[in-house]
C-alpha cells in the first residue's frame, strides 16, 4: 500500500502548552485512519499541521509525496473543526459556491443528496439545525471528490441517525478507495469505521493498530463492575470464596476475567452474602479501555452491557437491601 500521509516527529507549542510532542505517522492510499482523543489533546492540531493550514515548530509532513501547501487541493478535501461559512447562503448555495472554487467539480445536486441534505438545500445555513449545518458542511469537503479527506470530528454535535447516516456515507467513499483521515471523540465511530487508530493524549501518539489489535493488547478482560454507592467491603468479603480477582476502581469494584457464564456465580455470591448493589454491569474491553489503560485519561463513557441498574427492572438488578 502506498503511503499518501506521512508525517515525521510533528512538534507544535503554544506558548507554554506542548499540542504536538513529536508525533509520526502515515497513511496508506484507501486507509480510513482515526485519531482519538480527549478534548486539548492536539487532534486540531495535528489535522492543521497535516494539512498545512498550520505551519509545526519542527518536523515534516508529507501529503502525495509533497509539502502540503504544494499537494494538488484538487486531490483534498477538508472539513475543519470550525467552519463557519457565510450564514446566508442556502445549502444549496454553499454547496455550489465551494463547487466553483474547483477546476473539476462534483454535481452539487448529488453531493447534497449524498450528505443527506436534498431536501432542505433550500435553507438557508443560519436556519439549519446543528446536524443539518455539519452535513452541509461535509458536503462542502466531498464536491471535488477528493482523494484525501480529512474530517476533523465530522460528527459531533449530530444526533444518532445523522452520525449513522454519515458513518454510512464515510463507508461508501473509503469502499470507493478514498483515503480518509478522521479525528474523533467517539469510539464507536472510530470501531466502525477505522482500518487503523491512533491514540493521542497530551500531544502525543500513544498507539496506533487496527480498532481489534489496540482492544487485544491493551483492553484487558471480560469483567463485571458491581456499583455499591456505599462502599465495596461487603461485595469484596461475598466475593473472597471465589476465584475471581477483585479490584475496587473508580467505576465500581471490578471483578476480572469473568465470562459470560460466570455471571450467575458473581450474582449468587453477592445476593448469598445479601450485598446492596446499583447496578452490575458485564463488560467486554473496547476501545475506551485500551485507551485508559494506554493514556491514563479517559476519552468518553465505554459502551457496556447492563444487567441491572437503579430501575430494578430486570432480573439481575440491584440486590438486596
Ligand atoms: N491557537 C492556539 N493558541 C493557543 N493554544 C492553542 C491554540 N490551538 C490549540 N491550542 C492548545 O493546544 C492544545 C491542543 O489543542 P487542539 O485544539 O489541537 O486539541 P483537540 O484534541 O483538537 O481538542 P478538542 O477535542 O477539544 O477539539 C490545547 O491545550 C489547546 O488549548
């Protein structure tokens, strides 16, 4: 696979603050890459220094095989962080009006169907909802069918079905070979749509692997997590006769390496010994684990499985009190 990104020991300062410490790293032709991490990690940054919109204190970039600022804008699509585009123009307007900017330019007509926006390209952008306005804008980044794209957290402030309608869209342009750079604070989007991630916090790149390599080697096990809320001394002592490993966290007490169909003996220690719990959640590591245990910071709430929680509703829910 060729490489159409690559960057080498990328440094940036602000001042005092340290936004990129050093990072490398490339992008194959056809990749859909994504970078992860928390808010101030350096995500902007990074899109900007690769992009040549920002200029790093030290390192280099490469983009097709040239300086960024000499790469053909005809081959690159980008959709900033913050984009805010004249508000009185319809979407149809914008659309068209960044189509032109293009020597060759997709039909703004089937740019705004693709993106989801066919039938309010009337409107104009001041009126659009938040969804509707960041779809609007990805559209404005795909009109000269880029083969690069960078989409600097194309979703965010988008509802469930817009952010599936984009990850839909984001798909059908990687399946179509175009090499897609995304940054993100969701793992869910980067678990679907990424061939690779790259973990970054405080400016550097902890890791980088397929979404299922980084869960293997840094998520850790299966586990179930007893929520308390007064203190895990009573569960710990119900557990203490099992073989289960025990550990108290910030999310509750841990309970490691617990299978699917260990569930039931975790379940009848507690009620034997006639523990109070909130909730008791089975856990598979996913991303947001990997990038716990790689960083130290936490990026967003992990996906989980629940078994039980404050409404009492289901059979495994809260014991005894
Ligand atoms: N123009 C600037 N002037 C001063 N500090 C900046 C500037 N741009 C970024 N920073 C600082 O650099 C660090 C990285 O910021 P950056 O915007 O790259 O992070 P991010 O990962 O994109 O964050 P977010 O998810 O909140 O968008 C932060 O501490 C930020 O405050």
């Amino acid at each position: 696979m060729n490489d159409v990104l690559v960057a080498e020991d990328l440094r940036r300062s602000y001042g005092d603050t340290e936004a990129l410490a050093g990072v490398s790293l490339s992008v194959g032709e056809g990749e859909v890459f994504a970078l992860i991490g928390p808010n101030g990690a350096g995500k902007t940054t990074l899109v900007r220094a690769l992009t040549g919109t920002t200029d790093p204190d030290s390192g280099s970039v490469s983009v097709f095989g040239t300086a960024p600022e000499s790469a053909d804008r005809q081959r690159l699509g980008l959709l900033p962080q913050s984009f805010d585009p004249p508000e009185r123009l319809t979407a149809r307007e914008l659309v068209e009006y960044y189509a032109g900017l293009y020597d060759e330019a997709r039909d703004p007509e089937e740019v705004l169907a693709e993106v989801g926006m066919a039938d309010d390209d009337g409107t104009r952008y001041e009126n659009l909802s938040g969804g509707q306005r960041r779809r609007t804008c990805v559209g404005t980044a795909l009109v000269n069918d880029p083969d690069l794209l960078f989409l600097d957290e194309p979703t965010t402030g988008i509802d469930p079905a817009g952010r599936r309608a984009l990850w839909d869209l984001i798909e059908g342009l990687a399946d179509r070979g175009t090499t897609v750079f995304l940054t993100t604070h969701y793992m869910e989007e980067a678990e679907r749509l990424a061939d690779r991630v790259g973990l970054l916090a405080d400016g550097e790149l902890a890791a980088v692997g397929s979404p299922s390599e980084l869960v293997a080697e840094y998520g850790g096990r299966t586990r179930v997590v007893v929520e308390t809320g007064e203190g895990d001394g009573e569960a710990r002592e119900a557990l203490a006769g099992t073989d289960f490993e025990v550990e108290s966290t910030a999310e509750g007490l841990v309970i490691g390496g617990v299978r699917p169909e260990d569930i039931g003996e975790v379940v009848t220690a507690l009620n034997d010994r006639g523990v109070a719990y909130d909730a008791l959640t089975w856990k598979q590591p996913d991303l947001e684990d990997a990038f716990l245990r790689v960083t130290g910071q936490s990026v967003a709430g992990g996906a989980g499985v629940s078994l039980g929680g404050d409404s009492g509703e289901t059979a495994l829910a809260g014991g005894e009190r």
